[in-house]
C-alpha cells in the first residue's frame, strides 16, 4: 500500500517529495495496486516491486535492494502473516520506525499471530485470521528492543 492508492494513509508522505522525500523501497504484491503504485510514486528514489513477499525472501530482497543496516523505517501491511515478516526483517536490520498494522478482532491480553509456511498461499485477510494482535506483536518486537509508540 503506498498511502494513497487505498489512503489515506501517513506512509505517503514518507515518499512524497513535496514532504519528507526519503528513498525507499515499495513491494506490492498485487498487478492492480502495483500500477497504481508506480503513478503515485513515479520518482526513481523509489524502487518499486511487484512481489508477494514471504519470511524466506528476506535475505534475498535485503541483498538485492542495498537494504542499508539501520533504515529509518519499515511498514509492513500485508494483511496475512504479518508478524512473521515483520521479524525476519527485524533478525536482520535495526530500523528506527515500525508502522505495521494490528488485528483488532482479537483482544488484549490474547496472543494471536498467523503463521506463514511454505505451503501457505498469500492471502490477504482470510476472515478474522490475519496479521497478529497487539498483545502479541508488543511481546515479539520487546525482543528486538522495540516498545509501542503510539497506537492509531
């Protein structure tokens, strides 16, 4: 999601060069959004790519793009296992900003995560059972050294 195709949404103004003008990178996996995408963000510091990433092509993608040790920030919204990205990325790079999204549906103090596994298709949000819920991604990212800002 870039922040404006299916905004509004803070994230934009990350790549909008009339704001902050940061570099970055867009994975969408999604032809439709994609194109959207690459007309909303048509700046060449923007590297955009049509994938549906999963936990195992973390080190491949942070290689291929030059993902820098410390970037500023990373989001993660895929609405399917969510948790399970975010930390393959968090066991390999320090980021100074999360924005990912919560599963509402499930209260404080519950545990969920959806789990990602080879043999699972991408599915954005299968019903109740996507991403993860704040108790659990407050506990996964405490490992990493995280703490919750803010929560929208």
């Amino acid at each position: 999601n870039d922040g404006k195709t299916l905004g509004p949404d803070p994230m934009y103004h990350v790549f909008d060069a009339k704001k902050l003008n940061y570099k970055g990178i867009c994975v969408e996996p999604d032809t439709v959004a994609f194109s959207k995408l690459r007309k909303n963000l048509p700046d060449e510091r923007i590297k955009k790519v049509n994938m549906a990433m999963t936990p195992r092509d973390v080190p491949e993608f942070l290689e291929k793009y030059e993902v820098p040790q410390n970037p500023d920030v990373i989001k993660i919204d895929i609405d399917s296992f969510d948790c399970d990205l975010l930390e393959a990325f968090l066991r390999r790079r320090e980021f100074k900003l999360i924005y990912t999204e919560i599963n509402y549906e499930i209260p404080v103090p519950f545990m969920f995560s959806r789990k990602w596994s080879p043999g699972i298709k991408f599915c954005m949000r299968p019903f109740g059972f996507y991403g993860c819920s704040l108790s659990y991604q407050v506990h996964m990212m405490a490992k990493y050294g995280y703490v919750l800002l803010q929560l929208c």
